[in-house]
C-alpha cells in the first residue's frame, strides 16, 4: 500500500497493523470537495482490503476534523440530483467505514461539521479534543442531515434529542457527545491523536478474529431482530472457537491460572 493516496488524502504507512487516513485540506478546515470526497473513498477502500490493517485512524489535517461538504463547489452542481452526488461521492466511504473487517478511531480536533458529522458517526469509536464539536448545519442552509446521519442519532439519542440537534443545528461540545454516547473520550487537544493511537495499539492487542466478528454483531445487531441477531452471535462464536488463535489464548490463560 502505498504511503498516499494523493495531496488531498494521505494514508500512512502501515505499523503494528495501524494505518491513519488523512483528510488534507486544512486551509479550508478539510472540507469536502469532489476530488477530496472521492480520494477519501479510494483510501478507504485500499485500506479495507489491505489483510495486513487492523485498525485505521480517520482524522483531518490541522485545526479541523471536517467541516462538511465544500459549499464553494458543491452550489455549482445544482443539474445533478442531490441523491446522485451523495451515492458517488459520500456514501462509498461511509459504507466503508462501518462495513470493513477492522475497527475505525475517529481522532477530531476541531470542527466536524455537515456530512463530517456522518464520517464520525460511522466509525467505531470516537475520541475528541477539549474544543472538538459536532455541528448539523444542513438546517442552515435549507437541507436536512445526510450520510447516514438520522439514522445513527435517532438511534442513539432517541427522535427528541437527534430531533433537536439537525432542526436547530446546535453545536455538540466534545463533553456533551460522550455524555450522550457520541464519543469514547475526550482528552487535551494535543493529546486527541495521541490518544487515538493508544486505542489503536489496545485494539490491535486483541483477537482478529474475534474484535471482526464483535465488530460485525453490533453493527448488524442495530438492524436484526434480537432472535435473529443471538443466531448470529452463535455462528460467529463458533468461527472464533474453531480459530488458532481462540486455541492459543485459551491455552496461554490457563498457563498464567497456573502460577
């Protein structure tokens, strides 16, 4: 893989099993534009398929996580229908986040705003700066959250607090979303990417197998009938069980029982 995917997105090399992609537009707080929004679905892309990643850090370069879709463009394509860009450009990467076998870090600093909101909705955990937020300004401008955003907040914060946050477009301090279940942490500004890796390194630390399969019960589990989501849970156990490395841990945990 190589150590980029272009100016506007960076992937880094590969260590420990750990890569970080990079939104790298920071002069305008890595807003989205057409060409950035489509080299973040290749990164993602590369870095799903790559057997030798364990765990990807997203994060923006500089000040900001991602301010949203680049307005300065974006107002031009009005002959396209708005369903249309969001398929070719936002939703690859979006699927690509909640779909791939490894587990997603959102690190953000600053803003994450507009469709950014969705990218750190989509990952698996969140950890945030002291000054970090997350903002739904689409109201602002005559739209309504997309990306996948109404579906992840009415489920996690019910429809009068998701309701709220997208029809007045409040700011979500950093505080206020890991109170809500929006984030996992929240750390000094200059600590939010170290702290990231740190969690990485955790991750990596456990089972492949298993931190894949946990990963793929939860998220189908926000759409299967629980019936239907304990049969899944039985047929991944028993994927994990008959795996080498269930067999190595289990017998190096009876070994430490042992002294």
């Amino acid at each position: 893989m190589p150590d980029y995917v272009g100016e506007l997105v960076t992937v880094s090399a590969i260590e420990n099993g750990i890569v970080e992609v990079a939104i790298a537009r920071p002069e305008v707080r890595n807003a989205l534009n057409e060409a950035t929004a489509l080299a973040l679905n290749e990164a993602l892309a590369v870095v799903a398929d790559n057997e030798q990643v364990r765990c990807v850090i997203l994060r923006g370069e500089g000040s900001a996580f991602c301010a949203g879709a680049d307005l300065a463009e974006f107002e031009k394509a009005t002959s396209q229908p708005a369903s249309e860009r969001l398929e070719t450009l936002f939703l690859p990467a979006l699927r690509s986040l909640m779909a791939m076998n490894k587990p997603v870090i959102a690190a953000v600093s600053g803003a994450a705003a507009g469709i950014g909101v969705s990218y750190v909705l989509a990952s698996d955990m969140v950890v945030m700066g002291h000054s970090a937020y997350l903002k739904l300004a689409f109201i602002n401008i005559g739209l309504i959250p997309d990306g996948g955003a109404c579906w992840h907040l009415v489920r996690q914060l019910g429809h009068a607090r998701a309701f709220e946050m997208a029809a007045l477009a409040t700011s979500i301090s950093a505080e206020r979303c890991v109170a809500l279940g929006l984030a996992n942490r929240v750390v000094e500004d200059n600590q939010v990417l170290m702290e990231a890796r740190s969690l990485a390194q955790a991750l990596v630390s456990q089972s492949p197998q298993a931190l894949s399969a946990t990963k793929r019960a939860l998220r189908e589990a926000a759409q299967r009938p629980l019936n239907d989501t304990m049969q899944l849970e039985g047929e991944l156990q028993d994927q994990c069980k008959a795996s080498e490395d269930f067999h190595t841990r289990v017998a190096a945990f009876r070994q430490s029982r042992r002294k």
